[in-house]
C-alpha cells in the first residue's frame, strides 16, 4: 500500500523533530559567552533547521495519511526523546517512563490492528 510510504515518511518527521528537541537541551545545557551566543550557534540553528524539515515532510505525508493517524505516530515522539536522552545524556530512565512507552506502544498497535 502506498500510504505505508507516507506513514513511514510521518514517522520519521517525528524522529527529526526529537532530535531537533535533544539538540535544543543540549545547546541549554551548555555555557554560553553572550546572549546572542545561546541563541546563535549550531546547534540551534541545525535543531530549528531539522524542526523546519519535519514540518516539511509532515505536510507532505497529512496528504495521504488519514488524520486520525497522526496523533498516534505524534506520540512516538515521547519514545525517542526518552531512549535519546538516556543515549545522549546518560538520564535514567524511570518506572514511569518504562511504562509510558509501554502504553504508548499498546496504544500504537491497538490502533494498527
């Protein structure tokens, strides 16, 4: 089925937009020499870069993917800042979140099937 092409397309448009969200925590974490720095470096500007493409493709892909499924493969989002700040910054990751990936991929597959 085509549409498979532009769910996967709207799949990763959610994954550049988490990394766009890691590479923003990662530029605040940082010390900054001025103010114009802290706004001004490459990490900001590659993470509202990708969060410009990820608008991009999401508009591409809400042209052949049913509405209803967007909110669904939106909430993956949460899935990849959680395992990318436990790669990226070490962060722990706790019960609750173990268990909100779990609903979320419950969810996920109960609306697929």
């Amino acid at each position: 089925m085509n549409n498979k092409i532009y769910v996967l397309l709207l799949l990763f448009s959610v994954f550049i937009s988490a990394v766009s969200q890691i590479l923003l925590k990662k530029s605040a974490l940082e010390r900054h020499t001025s103010w114009i720095r802290e706004y001004l470096n490459i990490k900001v500007i590659s993470a509202y870069f990708l969060f410009f493409c990820a608008v991009l493709i999401d508009l591409i892909a809400l042209k052949f993917v049913p509405l209803s499924f967007v909110p669904v493969i939106e909430t993956s989002s949460y899935i990849f800042v959680i395992v990318f700040s436990r790669i990226i910054f070490k962060e722990k990751i706790s019960l609750k979140q173990y268990l909100s990936i779990v609903l979320i991929l419950s969810g996920i597959l109960i609306y697929i099937i």
